[in-house]
C-alpha cells in the first residue's frame, strides 16, 4: 500500500474527501516553492502535486505555463524537483506526493535511473498526461513495478468504450478532468461532474479526484459532495504569482498566499462532510 492508498482508505473512513493541491515545483524559486510545499500539509492538503516544469505544457493554461517559465528561469530541474522532495520527506514521511506533468523530462532523464531516484526520494505517484494507455510499456508498467502510482486522467470525452483502457494498469486514483480544454479556463458545472464521476466509479474501485477549474471553496466543497477528491492548482499558482514584486521574486507574503488560500479550500472540502453527516 502506497501513501496514496493509506490516505484515501483514511479519509474513507472519515468520510470526507481529499484535497489534493499543485504547485509548480521551483516557481518562483527553489527556496520559495520548497517553503510552500512544506506549508501545504497543515495548510490542510491531503495529497500534494507538485509540476515538473517543462517548455511545452499543452494541457495547462496560462497560470500554469507562466509557473513553469518562472521555474525553468529560476534553474529548477527534474533533478531539482526530486530533491525538493528528498528535503520534505525528512519533516514528512506521510503526506503523498504526487509528481505531474509531461514525459519529456523523465524520458531525457532516464526511465531506468528516474524510477529508482523518485522512489528513493519519496515520490509515491506519478501523473504524466502525454502518455496515452498505448504507450504504457513507456512508463506506466515500469513505475508499477518500482512500487509508484500511476494515475490517469479521464475527460469528459472518454466515453464508456474508451473508459477501461483508460483504467488499465492506473493506480492510486482517478484523476476526472471536470472540462473540456486547458486548466484554469472555465469553472465546472457540478451536476455533470457528479454524473460523471459516477460512471467512472461503475467502472473501477479507485477514487475519483476532480480538478481543472476549481477556485473557490464554495466550489470545492460542492465538487467534495460528489467526489473523493479535489484538485486545486490553477488558483493556488495564481495566488503565488499575486504575491510576487514587480521582478517576479517572491515577497514575504508569498508562502502565506497560498497556505491561506489552501487552508479556505480545505474548509470548503470539510464542510461537504460535515452537511453529509448532519
């Protein structure tokens, strides 16, 4: 059982949702996102994903692809990024970490040397949103065995044909993507989402996590009552990028703008619970 599957199963039997946050790791700067990162736990992230920047985000939107430019411009590497990890794993040894982003990095990293070193780190799970189910001899099938989760996006274009390869071999949770298109570019309509997240669930036993345009915590809290999770990252990389001065470095403020905007989230996600259990 991975950190991911013993924080579902918990929250399970609290019966509450996970909010699972993204940051981009090395925006603005190592020292800075390491500082978040450290923050978000008590904060009241139960799952956190960190971005490996990379020059070509296709899947994000603006926020996203601006995070990741501040990063590359920082020097933050893959290499980097699974130190940031090392270095929270020596306060944190149970909050699951969750590494996204595309396969270009990993690829020119090394497969056989990343997998090990992740590990070793402390990574528990990966998501890599440029590797359809075809190409799961690429990557997935070796993270398996390496003892990472492989977590897979569903989007409201995967009809109930295309569902099951989409699940083979995913592992830890699903991953719903609640629009059609980029992150941070529209808000989720609700009562599709839950309809949705329904049908994926008649098709698999993981957890479903709902992201891509989640901003608020009234939102949170209404995606919380039909889901196992939440995923917030647009909104917190916009937060960040608020508190920066006008050179694009972080502020005294900047740690605490996305804590802040973390711990409201959180609220949102656990009063859906609370409403349940009334």
């Amino acid at each position: 059982m991975t950190r991911i599957d013993a924080r579902f199963a918990a929250l399970k039997t609290e019966g509450r949702a996970a909010l699972v946050t993204f940051t981009m790791a090395g925006d603005p700067d190592y020292d800075a996102s390491l500082a978040i990162m450290k923050g978000l736990p008590k904060a009241g992230a139960d799952v956190i994903e960190i971005g490996m920047p990379f020059t070509d985000p296709m899947a994000d939107g603006p926020a996203i692809q601006a995070a990741g430019q501040r990063a590359l411009k920082s020097g933050q590497t893959l290499r980097k990024t699974l130190a940031m990890v090392r270095e929270f794993r020596k306060d944190d040894d149970t909050t699951p970490i969750v590494l996204m982003g595309y396969y270009n990095p990993i690829y020119i990293y090394g497969v056989d040397k990343f997998l090990p070193d992740a590990r070793d780190a402390g990574v528990d799970g990966l998501i890599v949103v440029d590797l359809p189910p075809e190409e799961d001899d690429e990557l997935c099938i070796p993270a398996l065995k390496a003892g990472l989760n492989f977590i897979r996006l569903a989007t409201p274009t995967t009809d109930d044909k295309r569902l099951p390869a989409v699940l083979n071999n995913t592992s830890g949770f699903v991953y719903y993507v609640s629009i059609t298109g980029i992150t941070g570019s529209a808000a989720p309509d609700t009562d599709k989402v839950r309809a949705a997240v329904t049908r994926v669930k008649s098709h698999t036993t993981l957890p479903v996590a709902v992201g891509f345009g989640v901003r608020t915590a009234a939102q949170a809290r209404a995606i919380a009552e039909g889901a196992d999770g939440v995923v917030v990252g647009s909104a917190l990389v916009e937060a960040l990028r608020l508190s920066l001065d006008a050179k694009g470095k972080a502020t005294a403020q900047t740690v605490n703008a996305v804590s802040d905007l973390v711990y409201a989230l959180a609220q949102g996600v656990r009063s859906a619970a609370k409403a349940a259990a009334k």
